[in-house]
C-alpha cells in the first residue's frame, strides 16, 4: 500500500486514496472514533497534498477553485519518489544496531486512553479495551500522531519530543468540505520560502536512506519542508499480524491487524526543547502551530490546563499580537489562507483550533473548537476581534469583583477556590457563547455582534456572581465583600459596544 496511490483514508463511504479525495466532487466525510485522530488526519493528509502538489500560491488558488483533476495528480505524481511513501517505510526509520527498542501495546498511541504507566501518566478518557487492535492503514495515521501531537512525557524515560515540541494546539483552516479542507492547508511552496527566508536546506525526508537526523542538535536552517512536515522523533515499526480484524480506530474491517508497536527515541534535540534551545538549534516554523516570541526564542502555543478554553487566545491565532512580555504569532497556515482570501472569488473558510491539554504525561482534556470566520479576512476581522474582546473586558471585571473576598482575613486557598471555580464556569460559558455568536459573522456588522456579545457574556457573568451571593449569603464577611465585588461587576454595564 503507498500513501499517495492506494486507498488508506477512513471515510463513511469506505476507504479511499488522496488522489480520489482531491479529484473527486463526493462530498467525502473522514471516519474515526476518536477526534484526536480526525485532526491529525487532517494534519498528515495536508502534508502529503503538499509533496505531491508543490503548488505555487497562484497554482494553489487555482486548484481550489476550479479543482484538481485526475491527469494533472498523476503528472504531479510522476515527480514525486513513490517509494519512500509504501506503507512499510513512511515515518518509519531503521532502528541503530545493537540498541533495543521498547514495546508496548497499540492502546499507547491514543493519548486520551493510555499515555503511561506513571503518575504523571493517568489520563485515561476511556476503558483500554477501547482500542486494541488497529488495521495497518491506521497505523499512519497514528504514527504521524506520535510524532507531531503527543508529549514525549507521556511515555516517561523512554518518550521523546519532536519538531513541533510536546501539546502544542494546531490552528487548521476549515473548508466547505473535506477536499477543500485539505486543499486550504496545503503548503505553498513560493509563500513558505517567503515566510522563511533561509538558504539551502535539506527536503530529504529523515526515513530516507542515509538521510536520517544525527548529532545532539537539529538545526532548524538545515530542515527543508517535506523533512520538517514529517520530522521524526522515534525510530519505529508496527508489527503486521496475517489476521483479520475490525478496527477500533476506524470500525471498518481488514486482512490484516496491529496489536503493538516498537520505538526508540532519537537522541537529538530540536528547537522545540530546552536543550535544542540552549544548544542553538531555533523553533523550525511549523504551519500549523501558533507561536509565542519572547526574550528572543520561540515557543510553540499550548493549552495551559483542562479548564484553559480556546476563545480566550483566539485572536492571537488570526493576528499578530505584542504585549509588555511577548508577542504572539498565528500558524503560517492562517497568514497563508489570508494571502489566498485576497484573491479567492469565491469560497468561504473557517478556523479549528484543536489539541491535547497536556500537563506533564497526563491528558487532562481536548480542543476541538471550529470557529466561524467571515468570508472576507483583510476587512471583516474586527467582527471577529470585538466579540472575542467584549469576552476578556467581562472577565475582567468578574475577577476584579472576585478579588474583594481576599480582604476578608480567610484562608488564601479557600477564598481562591471560589474564584477560580467562577472564573472556570465563566470561560466554559463563554466558551460557547462566542462560538454561537460567530456564526452570524458574515451577517451583521462588527458593532451589532459586540453589542449582542456584551448583553450575553454580561448575564453570564452576572448569573455565577449572583449564584456564589446567594451560596454565601449567612457568612457575613464574605457576603459583605461579594457586595462590595459586585459594584465593581455592575461596572460593566459601562462597557461601550
């Protein structure tokens, strides 16, 4: 089975191959049971486009809007080294003589069911039985997974981190469908070269004979697209069992089944770690991770904990943004669909923020948030940026309020568990609202959304505050501080839509 040729992709319509995906008009729906495949999926398919097609920005523009046939995928192909894509070999480099891999069952590679054994590796969503035998289609897909999602912790000693560093969120362009999906996330050649403005670097992928990553340090300036788009962290293999099976990744049956896998981590460093960092290797720009600078290095942008939500970063996924203390930079990939929303005639995209919350080995909890974006990004933003805004100037003033019933002389924890559980309740909330308010964005003006986001994320505000007065209403000093807090909340009735 080759990546770029055969059926591999899981949808409902059955199985089905990249070429058929991007030539095709079906409306094709990928098929996983679990949503942090889907969105690595989306993330591997992206990547594979961008070997085959190479587009131009310009060639990009063209194949989504007027599509991409059969005959032109296979010229495309004829330039393309088919064989480092068999299924046997894709991301799966030779293990170094004499040193002994580790083995585990495949349950490992699904973060959210089983990342370890240790205590800093509990997170468990699920039963194990929920994933024990795969086909060897998925294995790709979980592979790629391993490599560019899952923190190195979550296996303990013998874990590793790779090019895009341990739980960083993915920023995605959303099509109209499947197709157009991954036709928005395919790298334009000319545009990343642009953006990165290096010298010679080396496109060899690093499963390649003689091509895979040695030394302490892997310098991002020597890392070419392709070989960054599937940088390896581990060297490993998927022992293939001749046994049928039904796929508890992808529920469709097989020939053949996949019970465990082998690993061992390379012994290099990229500039998504410390030591990459300190040992001068730099963050090589991965397209579809967020970054923050500051005091001169690069981080990739991770959930901070399980009730950290999405909004509240949210328009630093879709604009530069600079504070006292570092600057936020969105995903190549959005300032790539910017570029190509000036030119598309027609078309409308939206953004999916996804990841895992990852603290230390543990998978506290998942992003999946689509947000609605308008049709035209240069001048329609700000009816993005205000409803995202109203959001924090609300939370503010609810923390502010809060911060009355430190004054009261009770224990710091007590008093700071009141507030964080409200200020929890208020980000889940909000969470939703804005999502919901967002599909109007193409609509109504920037005002009418930020008045109607003030009214909503006000009562929500209002409602958890109201609720802890009453909760607290026979303990006089704290309810005589809520009082006092909740001027400081009616404040935001003077917010200005």
């Amino acid at each position: 089975m080759n990546l770029l040729t055969d059926d591999f992709i899981s949808t409902t319509q059955g199985k089905i191959s990249l070429k058929t995906l991007l030539t095709s008009d079906t409306n094709y729906q990928l098929q996983y049971a679990f949503d942090e495949i889907e969105l690595a999926m989306l993330q591997m398919l992206s990547s594979l486009s961008t070997v085959v097609l190479k587009p131009s920005l310009d060639e990009l523009i063209d194949y989504i809007t007027n599509g991409l046939t059969a005959d032109k995928y296979e010229q495309l192909l004829n330039k393309t080294e088919l064989q480092w894509f068999e299924d046997n070999c894709f991301m799966r480099s030779a293990f170094p003589k004499g040193e002994k891999p580790a083995d585990a069952p495949i349950t490992k590679m699904l973060s959210g069911i089983e990342c370890g054994t240790s205590a800093d590796a509990s997170g468990l969503f699920s039963d194990t039985s929920s994933a024990e035998i795969i086909c060897s289609d998925c294995s790709h897909v979980l592979n790629y997974n391993l490599h560019m999602n899952i923190k190195g912790e979550c296996f303990g000693p013998t874990g590793a981190t790779g090019i895009r560093g341990g739980g960083a969120v993915s920023t995605l362009i959303a099509g109209k469908d499947l197709k157009t999906t991954i036709l928005s996330n395919t790298i334009a050649i000319d545009f990343f070269d642009l953006y990165r403005d290096v010298g010679q670097t080396n496109n060899e992928c690093m499963w390649q004979e003689h091509h895979a990553m040695t030394g302490d340090i892997y310098y991002a300036h020597k890392i070419g697209l392709p070989r960054g788009l599937f940088a390896l962290a581990y060297h490993i293999s998927f022992p293939v069992l001749d046994k049928t099976c039904i796929c508890d990744v992808c529920g469709q049956s097989s020939s053949n089944s996949i019970k465990e896998f082998k690993r061992l981590k390379y012994k290099g460093s990229y500039g998504s770690t410390k030591n990459g960092r300190d040992g001068g290797a730099k963050w090589w720009p991965h397209p579809f991770t967020p970054t923050t600078q500051k005091d001169g290095e690069v981080f990739p942008v991770c959930a901070r904990d399980q009730h950290w939500q999405s909004w509240q970063n949210f328009t630093a996924y879709v604009l530069q943004q600079e504070t006292d203390k570092a600057t936020s930079i969105p995903a190549f990939i959005v300032s790539q669909y910017q570029e190509l929303n000036k030119k598309l005639k027609e078309g409308h995209a939206n953004i999916l923020i996804g990841g895992n919350v990852a603290v230390k080995g543990t998978i506290k909890g998942r992003l999946y948030d689509l947000y609605s974006m308008p049709s035209h990004w240069d001048k329609d933003l700000e009816r993005v940026t205000k409803v995202i805004d109203s959001g924090l100037q609300v939370k503010d003033k609810l923390s502010q309020a809060l911060n009355k019933i430190f004054g009261v002389g009770y224990d710091k924890n007590f008093v700071g568990g009141i507030k964080n559980t409200a200020i929890n309740q208020y980000t889940s909330n909000a969470q939703q609202i804005i999502q919901q308010l967002l599909l109007d964005v193409d609509r109504k003006e920037a005002r009418v959304l930020r008045k109607e986001a003030l009214l909503a994320l006000k009562n929500a505000a209002k409602s958890i505050y109201q609720e802890i007065m009453r909760k607290y209403q026979n303990d006089l000093p704290l309810f005589k501080a809520l009082v006092k807090g909740e001027k400081i909340l009616l404040a935001v009735e003077k917010i200005k839509s």
